[in-house]
C-alpha cells in the first residue's frame, strides 16, 4: 500500500539520468529505478523509498519531492 504522504513517483522533474548520469541529481534514484519506476512491486518501491529518504535525511535536507509542501 502506498504511503500517504508520499508522491506517486520520487520524480522531481530534473531528470539527470536522462543526459547519461548513473543517479539521477534531481530525485536519487539509478538510471534502472526511473526507466523501470512503474513495472517495480510495493516492495521494492518500498525499499527504493527508504533508501531516498535516508539519503536526503544523512544530508540534513528534506527530500526534494516534499519542497514543494
């Protein structure tokens, strides 16, 4: 079940894997979690989820898809 607070997608719209990066500079994700972002299950959005939001968090920034909050 999605979380409630969350976007259906981390996208940002500042795809960076689209000009070849590996990780996305907009959202975090890895070229294969964007391309492949609607075929993942629950589970393993899930866990991509986690890992973004503690990415962000180890940062001390807000995740950049709760900014515009």
């Amino acid at each position: 079940m999605p979380h409630p607070n969350r976007p259906d997608s981390p996208c940002v719209a500042i795809c960076s894997t689209a000009l070849g990066d590996e990780i996305c500079m907009g959202c975090g994700r890895t070229f294969f979690e964007v391309a492949n972002w609607v075929f993942l299950t629950d589970e393993e959005k899930e866990a991509v989820w986690q890992r973004l939001e503690a990415h962000w968090v180890a940062r001390g920034l807000r995740p950049p898809w709760e900014e515009s909050k």
